[in-house]
C-alpha cells in the first residue's frame, strides 16, 4: 500500500493534495515482462493504493474517457500524489492522457517529473502527433498511443519517429465506430475482427513495437475472456489489456512461457552456440531434432521474453 491510512487522503481537497505530493520518484521497470496491462480509474483511491503491490506486469492510470470532465484535474492530482509517494512498484506504470489538443499538452507537462515509466496519448491520426508528444514528453519516459481512429490504424507503419515510442493498445471499440463498424462483429470467429487484430499486430511488429490486444469489458465472463486470450497468443499476440486482478490472473498464465518451453529454449541455445563455434550451424540434435540458425533464433525470442 501506499498510504496506511487512506481517510485522511480522501478528505484532502485538490489544494490540499498538491501540499501533500512527496518527493519519491520509484526507479524505472527493470524487466522484460509485459504480458498484461491493468487500466485503473485514478478516482479510485483503494485502487491507487495498490498501485506498488499488483500482479499485472503493466498498469494504465487512466484520465481519458473513463473520467468526467468535471473531475480530470482531481484524477490528475490523484496521480500525482500517489506516485509521489510510492517507494517502488512491480509494475510499469502508465498514464493515459485526454488527446493531443484536449488536454494530453497539459497533462504531460504537469506529470513529466513524477516516477512512471511511459505516457499513453489517446486517439492519435498521425506521425505529427506522436512527433508532438515527444517533443513535451521527459526524455526517460516512454510513449505509448492508444490507436483508436481509422487513420492510425491505416498509418501505423508511419509512426515510428523515435525509439521512445514502443507501445500500441489497440481499442477495439473506437476503433470500430471510426470505421464506421458496429460493436457487435466482436466475436471470437467473425473475419473482420480477425483482420483486424491481424493487421495491427503486424504492423506493429514491422517498425519493432510492442501490440497490446484489447481490453474485453464483459468483465464477468471468464470463460470467453480466456478464449480471447488463448486465439490471441495463438495469433503472435504477447500482452493483453485486463480489467482487473481476475482477469490478470488469467492472462498473465496464457500469456506467460512454461517451464518446458524455457528448457527447450536454452538446451537449443547452448547446443547452437557450442555447434557454432565449430563452425557447423544445422545438426541433428538428439533431444529436439534437427536445429539449424532460424531454430536458434526463435529460442532467442523465447529467453528474451522472460
């Protein structure tokens, strides 16, 4: 927890708030895992609280839609307060931000300073956009975008102006109203959806970012939230936006690399590595059959992902 006595915070006006930011900055996220992404409403203080404690490898403070307008300067507070005071986390920590031009310039500013490791911006069209947000955003901090609108997904390719942008979260249900699409071809099965998901991941892949798949919203279905994840890790997806801890749980498990598949991954890499250095790169190996350099190479991908 971040604060052992949440009363006292939640009496606090926004004046009040801002007296109380600390001076903790938490050091950035040392690991290599970015299996799920945990939106939290910044309104929720007993969900900010957890924020230094939470099983989801990623964790999105969310100011954009979720939050009324009336109430985005106290969500930004929030954030600011409570990061400010957090020692350290296990987590890579998020901040979404409103739209470039209804908000996100402001909200970047104010935020640049505090311990968080990327900032997310909303909606984007075009390669400008996140040329702007890089051009405000701190240099050691990260930027994600949100693609939601017909434009960036058809110019994703675009975009990658800098090594600081690395992360794209595909909303499927904006994204599907911006193409003038309705909500109800989300289904497991439906080849629009397929492509979709399918074009995004690619893209992503082409200029070396990372895809985060959607985040599914019925929360309480449990049986069809683990057929999404299961299609999608099948599809090449490695990270899935989640509601909450039950969903983390899940996704975390489908998404993650078992023990057998870390074991094949390093006997591959010794094995290459030893047969390399006499300069014969394609054997027979008598546990997992014949290994040849583009065998060696996805065992790479395994150990780099863990």
């Amino acid at each position: 927890m971040v604060f052992k006595n949440l009363k006292e915070i939640e009496t606090l006006s926004l004046d009040e708030k801002l007296k109380r930011v600390g001076g903790f900055k938490k050091a950035p996220y040392s690991k290599n895992l970015f299996r799920t992404n945990m939106m939290l409403n910044p309104l929720k203080l007993n969900h900010l609280n957890q924020i230094d404690n939470l099983k989801s490898d990623m964790i999105t403070l969310n100011l954009e839609d979720a939050i009324a307008p009336s109430r985005k300067k106290e969500a930004l507070y929030n954030i600011a307060l409570f990061l400010s005071n957090i020692r350290e986390s296990n987590s890579f920590i998020v901040i979404r931000t409103n739209p470039l031009g209804e908000g996100a310039e402001e909200e970047i500013e104010f935020l640049n300073d505090f311990g968080f490791d990327a900032i997310r911006v909303s909606k984007v069209k075009t390669k400008d956009d996140i040329s702007k947000a890089l051009s405000i955003l701190s240099k050691d901090k990260e930027l994600h975008i949100s693609m939601e609108t017909k434009e960036a997904f058809i110019n994703l390719r675009e975009f990658r102006v800098d090594n600081r942008f690395t992360t794209a979260n595909i909303g499927i249900l904006d994204l599907l109203n911006s193409l003038n699409l309705p909500q109800s071809l989300l289904e497991i099965n439906n080849p629009t959806i397929d492509y979709i998901l399918s074009k995004f991941l690619l893209d992503a892949h082409f200029i070396g970012i990372r895809a985060t798949s959607f985040m599914f919203q019925d929360y309480n279905n449990i049986k069809d939230f683990k057929e999404w994840c299961k299609k999608e890790k099948l599809m090449g997806f490695s990270s899935k936006a989640c509601m909450g801890p039950a969903q983390v749980d899940i996704a975390n498990s489908i998404f993650g690399v078992s023990k057998d598949e870390i074991e094949r991954a390093k006997h591959i890499k010794k094995v290459f590595e030893d047969s390399s250095s006499i300069n014969e790169n394609g054997f027979m190996d008598t546990k997992y059959g014949f290994i040849d350099e583009p065998i060696y190479k996805d065992a790479l991908l395994v150990l780099d992902s863990i």
